[in-house]
C-alpha cells in the first residue's frame, strides 16, 4: 500500500513539473475558450504549440540535462539550493525569450503573454529566495497555473467548461483543479522533498507572480 501510494505521488511529481505547467495552461486556454487564439486551423496552432514547447519546455530541460551530465548539479533532484541556480537562471532567460517573442504576436492573446510574465517574476522570486530556503518549484508552478486557470475562467470564460462534449461547471471544474494542486503539494510533502513552509511559500510565489503581471503589466 505504501509504495502504491509512493508510486502516485512520484507520477504527480512527474506529470506536474513545473516545467509543463507552461504547456499545460497553453492547452487549458484552448479547452476554455478557443476564441482567444485567432489562428487559422490546425496547423497554425500546432505552430503555437512548438513554439511554446520548444522555449518553456525543451530549452530548461536540454540544458538542465546538460548540467547533470557535466557533473554541474549531482541529481536531476536538485536537493540542494546551491544546485538549483543553474537551471533557475536558465529556464528564466528562456521564459524571458518566450514572453518577449509572443507579447506581440497576433495570433497569441495578450492574456496568456502575461501570464509567461508571471512566470518570469515568480522565478526571479524564487531565485531570490532560494539563497535562505529550499521554496518548492512544484508549488511555484501549481501557484501560478491555479491563478492562471482562475483569472482565464472569470474573464474569458464561460459558465461552464466542456471537455470532450461533457459539460462541467466553472465552480466545480475549479474545485477539481485546486484538489489536484493540493495532491501535487502533498506529493512533495509525502516525499519529503519539501516542508510545509516550502510548499506554502512556492504556492504563495506562484500566485503573486501572476497577480503582479496582470495587475501592472
């Protein structure tokens, strides 16, 4: 029973990286409200979605790996703070390329740019508090996709969210959501990758990373 419950929690970690949380709120914005993107069929999507795979997803993790290979970090874990700065610095300036390519992009609402944006802040948060504290990425990364989802339900959304032709409301699709963050953060704590005060802290980093960009950007 214990490792069964072991083995969820490893593939949330996994599934959630925050690495993916980028694709993951890109594919989010589609489902709620396709409108957004005034693309011309599937090809010009599938465009968007390289382009976002490549920068947020591809880049850190190439370099990442990199890093692990030339003996820069010892774990892809990174269970030290010392080893995070690397690849915190890394993903950062490709966030950075990201968002500076796409704010103006036309076929790429001005919503979901800013919310690269919070990313942005959100690591360079993290950066700096990673010099006193082990903060969890993973609640960096969940904080953000929930203030994400949230701010895209309420302002672009519609009542109810439809996924393969099942109807489901807003406010229970984002109790679902919020019930997922929570396992993904309880994952961390059940590892023991994190403490509760670096899970609460990453949660916390995440969300005013994007309250900030939507609020003066």
């Amino acid at each position: 029973m214990n490792y069964l419950v072991k083995t969820i929690f490893h593939l949330l970690s996994v599934f959630f990286h925050p690495l993916l949380v980028i694709m993951y709120t890109l594919f989010l914005y589609v489902l709620i409200n396709p409108y957004l993107f005034p693309y011309h069929g599937e090809r010009d999507f599938g465009t968007i979605v390289l382009i976002v795979f490549f920068t947020s997803v591809l880049i850190p993790g190439i370099s990442i790996l990199l890093m692990y290979g030339t003996g820069f970090i010892s774990s892809l874990h990174m269970k030290e703070r010392t080893e995070r700065i690397g690849p915190l610095i890394v993903t950062a300036i490709a966030y950075l390329w990201l968002y500076l390519n796409i704010r103006t992009h036309n076929a790429i609402p001005i919503s979901f740019a800013l919310f690269v944006l919070g990313a942005l802040i959100s690591i360079f948060f993290a950066f700096f508090i990673n010099n006193f504290s082990k903060i969890s990425l993973h609640g960096v990364g969940m904080g953000g996709f929930l203030s994400g989802v949230i701010y895209l339900l309420f302002k672009h959304g519609e009542s109810y969210v439809s996924i393969k032709g099942v109807m489901m409301n807003n406010i229970l699709f984002l109790s679902l959501l919020i019930i997922l963050t929570g396992a993904v953060l309880s994952s961390r704590l059940y590892l023991k990758a994190h403490t509760n005060q670096d899970v609460i802290g990453g949660l916390i980093v995440g969300m005013a990373g994007q309250i900030i960009a939507l609020r003066f950007f």
